[in-house]
C-alpha cells in the first residue's frame, strides 16, 4: 500500500485546503454547517480516485483540486440529507449535523452544496464534467429512494439489492473516477474503464460496508452493530442468513424483519448467528467479484505509479475493517 | 396585457409538454412527487422570462424550452423542501407534497429535481449557463437560511430584508432572464440589463406577495391570512406597522412577535389595522420602486413584441391580486 498511502498523504492537505477555501465562499449562514460535515473527516477516498485517473492519463495540471473536490462535497451534502432522512444521531461518531443545526439549515446547507459542487465544475468550461456530475445526484437520489422502496422487503432478488446500492453509493464513485479520465482528455475506451473501475469499486465498497455492520468493532465507530438488521435492510449477509432459515424460525424472522419488532437481544443474536455462519466472510467474497472486475478494468491504462495506486485502492477497500 | 396572455397562451402547452417530458426521465420513484409539485401549477412565469428574452435578442430555436424549463424545475425542487422545512399543509391549495409522500422521498425528489435542472443546462454545452443556475441554487438555499436567521427579529432594518428576498426569490427570477439572454447570445450590456430587469421583478414580486399575505382573500388561495405575522417574519407592512407603535402597545407586539405567541384573534386585529392604515398599499408602492427599476433596465432592448410582454410582466407584477 506504499505508493497509495503516499498518494494520499501527498494530496490530503491540499485537498483539505481546497474544501476549506470552496466552502468559505459560500454564506457565512451556510458555512458551519458545511464545515461541521467536512470536519467529521472521512478518507477523501472520492477526490483521490480523481486524481489518480486524471494523472494517471498524463493530466498534470493543479487545477484538478477543485475538480476532484466537487464529488466529496456532493458527498458532504448527500450525508446531510441522509442523516436527516434517516434521523441518525451520529456521523463518523460525531454528532450528526441537523441534531446541532437544525432539519432546517441542514436542508438548505445541502442544497448549497449541491449547487457549489455544480457551481465548481461548470468552472472548468466543459459541459461533459457538467453531464457527469449532475447524472451522478440523480442517480444517488434515485438509489437511496429505491432503499427505501424496499426496506422491510424479503421478497426481492440479490440483482436489487445490487441496483439500490449501484445508485446510492457506487455511482458518486464512478462520478470521481470518470471527471478525472474527463478532464484529462481520456478517450471512449479510457473513459469506459475508468468508469467501470469506479462503479465496481463503488460497489464492492458498499458491500464491504454491510459485512462491516455485522463486525463487533461496528459500535466502535459510531454505529450500532447490525444497524441494517434493526433497520430492515436485506444486505447481503441477511440475505444469505435468510437463505439458511426454515419452518417456525424462518417464519418469526420474517415476521419480525417486516415489522421491525427485533429487540436489542434477538439483533445481537441474529449479529452473533450471521458471525458463527461465516456470512459476513462471504459477504466479502461477493465484495471481490466486483473488486476483480475493477482490476481488469485497469487494464486499458498503462503502467504508472497511479495504476499502482488505483490497484492498491482496491486492496483498501477488500481489506477495510472499519 | 394583450401580448402577454398571447405569449402564455402560445407557450404553456409546450412548456408543460416539456416539463413532463424532462421529468419522465427521472427513475419511476421519483416521478410521482416530481410530478405532483408541477401539476399543481403556477403560472410558469420563470420559463416565460427566458423565453422573452431569448426572443427579444432573437434567439428563435424552439430548443429553448428545455433551457426554460430548468428553473421552473429548480423551483419546484425548492418547493419541495420549502414545504417540509414550513411544516407547511398546503400548497397553492393542494395538499403538500411531503404530507402525500413522506419527508424522504420529498427531500429526494427535490434533490433529484435540482440535479435534472443542472443536467438539461448542461447539455447546451456552454459553461455559462451552467455557472448561471448553479449560482441560483446556492443563493436562492442562502436567502432561505438568511430568512431563517431573522426570524422573530425585529432588529433589522429594511435593507436586511431586501436582501433576504434578493436571495429567497429574485435570484432565481434573475437566473430566467439570464438564460435567456445568454443562450441568445446577448453582449455583455444586454446580459447586465436582463439581469438588473430579473432581479428587481423578483423583488418587486415578493414584496407583493408580502402585501397579499395581508389581503382578505389569501385564504382562498390556501394560505392563513397573516401567515408572516404568524411566522415571525418581519415583511414590509409588518415592518411599517411597528413603526406606528408606542408605548404598552409597541412592547406587547414586540414581546408576542418575538415569542410566537399572537392568538388568531390578536393576528385578526393587527391584519385589520394593517389594512386600515393602508400599509399594504404602502408595500405595494414600495414594490413599484423596483418595477420602475426593472422598467428602465429594459431600454436597452430594441422595441419588439417580446419587450412589450416584458413590460407587461411588470404590470402582471404590480396588479397581481392573488
């Protein structure tokens, strides 16, 4: 993971400067709550990936900071509104925005967000980064509307489950990767696999995200353990879990997963029956069939220390443990 | 007002074609929402103005309507979230849309409506467009927040307010016209007049909606008469108002108002005395110092039927009575 690690903390602190210097242009009402979201840290893994494919395509130029940055404050704003939606009291183990501002001013912060994001991009005077971005809100809101169609649901397919998070979380990733091969002038094919990269790394990472909701160190981070069980969201271990059931106990779970009416007790049994079954392992063996195609899709680019890196960004994702 | 009825007559069915159009590319969930925010109607006074404009520096491409349609779109996402950061029942009359869908789907579906907005403008390939709506966005999301920032005040002058309403309303009535006149390819003279005519229309528009909150007949538009007396927002006839008190009387008002704690009686009396004393008139007379304003700034254009429609607008504006 050398090459990565260095990547990342080479471009940290100047793309931490340049979310600082984005946000302080917008309204001075706007700006704590922003700052608040920013802050709550996470790994700039989006502005990273953008900057990989645009260097990795020879694209050199500093400029790309402000580009790249535009997904992770889309992202910065898309938690806000989630948070709201889903009224979550924390964020990265920090206090969740609107529970310190307010539904209000956290609505509107996002929005703000959204619009500087837009606002940075049309910047750069190409209408196909405009495209991008703008394709990736809507289909981020579709995603995480089509999570909530299902929620409490038993009755669908995996291939769901797989589109939801294709929208709710894999497509802001592509987005990332796919600005950055833009911007450098990729051609078709170098755009295509960079977004193939970026939409099953996306993937991988969401599913990743759900073997993690099922792993002792969840409430260490902020999170109750199996936080999507109590919420009635068939991830993939619940849905291998459910595959293993039959007759009464079957029945209960079903009954109970539609209602919501788990306790705390029967949540860390079902955590604790999810462990001993090996399903979040498994989880992850459905994680590295996307992370594999993300690595055949490398292969259009040439060898460089950011294709190193980009690979190594799988392994972070196939290895990550919080 | 010949011209104008002639326009809108001439207009609005495709106008609203392209609009359900534009919306039905939108995943399935999010439609419904989206669509119902949109049949409640308005007078799509915002894809008017790009239109007009558009036409008046003889732009004649029937691709305009997309263009014109994105703030409609835009305020119909702000709609959306409006309603649920009001709490807000009703809607032009019609039930809002997050007491029909629930306050997620509603905050996604304007979410998803702001980023259709960004990707139709997008697709005329010019950055300047793009940089046009992502700049209302933020400053339409900032005059909210400001607005919120004031409420129960009584402190603030009048200018604070305007700027409030500069932000909540005009820019997004500013963004129409420059549309318009940017896809026309207007000289930078006539882009500044468009804008000038936009932002002060948008004023002016506002402060006339202040005074109707006032009128009698609000409440058959599905508004409480007063609401802003009851919301703690200190408009113009509530601002003159308070210049008329003394005494006891002045420090009642300021204590209730500062408390939210009028009765519907005390609201009663004080929207009596708001008309008694003619003070809605008088923001009516205020709302005509920006329409004059917004007058001027169309000498720039050459006379034709579309700068008529323009004036016109402004005598729509100044006559409204609902």
């Amino acid at each position: 993971m050398q090459d990565l690690l260095e990547y990342l903390g080479a471009i940290q602190p100047e793309v931490n400067k340049t979310l600082i210097n984005e946000v302080s242009t917008l309204n001075t009402l706007v700006q704590p709550v922003a700052t608040h979201i920013l802050a709550a840290g996470g790994k700039r893994l989006r502005p990273l990936l953008a900057i990989l494919f645009a260097k990795a395509l020879g694209y050199d130029n500093k400029d790309i900071y402000p580009l790249a940055c535009s997904v992770e404050l889309l992202h910065s704003a898309t938690l806000l509104h989630d948070d709201i939606i889903d009224d979550a009291d924390l964020r990265r183990g920090m206090p969740a925005a609107h529970t310190l501002f307010g539904s209000t001013k956290t609505i509107l912060a996002g929005d703000a967000l959204l619009a500087l994001a837009n606002l940075i991009v049309s910047r750069y005077g190409n209408p196909k980064l405009t495209e991008c971005i703008s394709r990736a809100i809507i289909e981020t809101a579709t995603g995480e509307m089509a999570e909530i169609e299902y929620l409490r649901s038993t009755n669908h397919p995996q291939e769901t489950y797989i589109d939801i998070i294709r929208g709710k979380t894999a497509w802001m990733i592509q987005a990332s990767c796919q600005l950055g091969a833009i911007v450098a002038g990729a051609d078709a094919r170098q755009e295509q696999a960079a977004c193939e990269f970026g939409m099953n790394l996306g993937i991988a990472f969401q599913i990743v995200d759900d073997a993690l909701d099922f792993s002792p160190s969840a409430g260490a981070i902020g999170k109750p353990v199996a936080g999507d069980l109590r919420e009635g969201k068939l991830t993939p271990p619940l849905h291998m879990y459910l595959a293993t059931l039959q007759g009464e106990k079957r029945d209960k779970f079903l009954q109970k997963f539609a209602d919501g009416s788990f306790t705390d007790a029967e949540v860390d049994a079902v955590a604790g029956e999810v462990r001993a079954l090996g399903l979040d392992q498994a989880t992850r063996d459905l994680a590295d069939q996307y992370l594999e195609k993300a690595i055949d899709a490398l292969q259009v680019f040439d060898n460089c220390r950011e294709k190193t890196a980009l690979n190594q960004t799988v392994d972070y994702v196939k290895n990550r443990s919080k």
